[in-house]
C-alpha cells in the first residue's frame, strides 16, 4: 500500500484531474450495474430518478438495437415522414447448414524430412476446427466441451487476477495427458494448438482489446450460443476463485463486469448461477443479446487486474 501511496503525484491539479476519471468511471459502472439488474429483474419502482435514467441512455454499449441516423433534409421529402422499418437481414454467419456433407481431406506433405536443414519437420499444430472435433474424441473427456469453452477457460487465465503456469491449468483441462514433458501424438499437436490459441488472445487483448472477439459456438443460422464460453470462463475462475472476490462482492459497483458472462452460467444443479430471472419477453430478448458486450467487458475485467499482475510479478502482494 505504501509503495503505491507513493507513486502518486505530488501536484494537486493532478490528483484532482485523477479523482474526477475515477468517479466518472464509477458512475458508469454503476449505470451499467443498474441497466443490467433492471433488465434482468425488472425495476424495484414505477418511479426513477432522472439523473440516473440520463446515465444509462448514455450507454451505448450495452444496447444491442440499432440507432438509425437522423434523416438528412433533402428537397421534396418531409423531414418529420416516419421512415419504413428496414426488414432484417437473413445471414449465416459461422457454421455451415447442418443437412450437408462433412468431407475432412489432410493433406500431408511426401517426406517429413525439411530438403534445406535435412532435419525432421516439426508439426506446428491444427485447426481450430479439427482440434473441435478432437475433443469429441476424449475418453475420459477433458475439462472443457469443445473450443468455444476451451477460449473461455483460457480468457479467465489471462485476464484473470493471478497467473497459472501451464503445467497447472493443462494438467486441470486434461489429468495426466496434458503434462507437456511427455505428450506426443495428436496431444502434443493439440497442446501447441492450445498454446498458440493462449497466445493470440493475451496478444490481442494487449495490442488491440477494442477487436477483441470471443470464439461463441454458433447455431446454423448464425445465432450465437455463448454459454458454452462462459462456463468455460467461470471453469478458469476456479483456479483462482478466491482472488477473484472483488468482482464477486455484490457490495461493490465492479461486479456489474462479470454479469453479462455469469448470467449464461449455470450451477452443479443446472440452475441459473445469479438465480431465476424474472419471467417475460423483455427479459427472454435481453438474454439472447447481451453477450455482445463480452467483448467489451473482457477488456475491462483485465485492466481491472492488471495491478494486481503488477505486484504479483513484482514480488508483492
């Protein structure tokens, strides 16, 4: 505590400046906790302050509907004509509709045997794809279903409050298979995929958080199905559950950054993890959209910890 106390400026100015970001930031949060309680849970009151209501219009992070531009005022249209409503597009994005053929054809190289070095290749890894379907064929199953959780679990490592070495958290995901001294065959192709999945997110969360972009299992028509990734996130928290209590404390503001993943979670009973929501079309629409803002809040919850990564690869705690 002392250390940080004093790497603070020294200049009122500044400090002025640095208290007024932060209760900004905390108001923001905070409109953002309520705009998710609310639509969660519905309103505890008919009545709402107009401060409050103000702050969270203000939010266009957390609305998955699109603001149409005000119309432009072109000669011979009526500026105040209600514009016709656009029909939305119908798009398959990700995934290939479920009634055609799967052919997988691996092309392998003539000789394994590299014609500058003369040395033997090296296989790098596989697909993001194959590696899928790789994990249907564990028996025991691994920690994780599939890639969307296994980019879960991996996102919670990296953002999380502490480090885990690699030899913990692949011997979690997979028991002994996964002790990287000794995997060979496709578990050790598999552990290098892995590992550069590992790396092209802590990558990008550092050099480009704002494209951050979850790996969500998808239905045939393009519908994201994030509750696969999430339980693959809260997996990851438990390897550190308890440096993880500040954004689980419901007494502070900052827990308001796990909601939109821990609402897709469920518990060992297969019960909501946050409990029933309220019942209705409101709440039903809210749930299928506010995964979209994962990508915002993942960002977040690693700025939020990175000063506790600091001192923990400073020796401090």
């Amino acid at each position: 505590m002392s250390s940080g106390v004093s790497s603070l400026p020294r200049d009122p100015d500044i400090l002025i400046e640095m208290i007024a970001g932060l209760r900004a930031e905390n108001e923001k949060l905070r409109a953002m906790l309520e705009t998710l309680k609310r639509a969660l849970y519905g309103a505890r009151s008919e009545k709402r302050d107009a401060e409050e209501a103000q702050l969270a219009l203000g939010l266009g992070d957390l609305s998955a509907l699109p603001v149409e531009p005000a119309p432009d005022a072109v000669a011979g249209v009526e500026p105040d004509r209600p514009k016709p409503a656009r029909p939305k597009a119908s798009r398959n994005i990700g995934g290939l509709p479920i009634h055609l053929p799967r052919e997988e054809t691996v092309i392998e190289p003539e000789s394994d045997i590299c014609p500058c070095c003369q040395g033997k290749r090296v296989e790098r890894g596989m697909s993001l794809e194959r590696l899928d379907r790789w994990f249907d064929t564990l028996d025991p199953p691994a920690r994780v279903e599939g890639v969307s959780m296994l980019d879960g679990y991996l996102t919670a490592i990296i953002v999380g409050p502490r480090s885990v070495p690699p030899e913990e958290w692949f011997d979690d995901l997979f028991g002994a298979r996964g002790h990287i001294a000794s995997a060979s065959g496709p578990m050790l192709t598999a552990i290098k995929t892995i590992v550069a999945r590992f790396n092209a997110i802590s990558q990008g969360l550092s050099t480009a958080p704002d494209r951050h972009a979850p790996i969500f299992r998808k239905t045939d028509d393009g519908q994201a199905l994030p509750h696969l990734w999430c339980m693959g996130f809260l997996t990851g928290m438990r390897l550190r559950m308890d440096a993880w209590q500040p954004l689980l404390d419901l007494n502070r503001v900052d827990h308001g950054l796990l909601l939109p993943i821990l609402l897709y979670c469920v518990d060992p009973c297969g019960q909501p993890m946050l409990g029933p929501p309220r019942e209705g079309p409101e709440t039903e629409e809210f749930l299928r959209t506010v995964y979209q803002d994962i990508p915002l809040i993942v960002p977040a919850i690693r700025d939020f910890f990175m000063p506790e990564r600091v001192r923990e690869a400073n020796g401090q705690r």
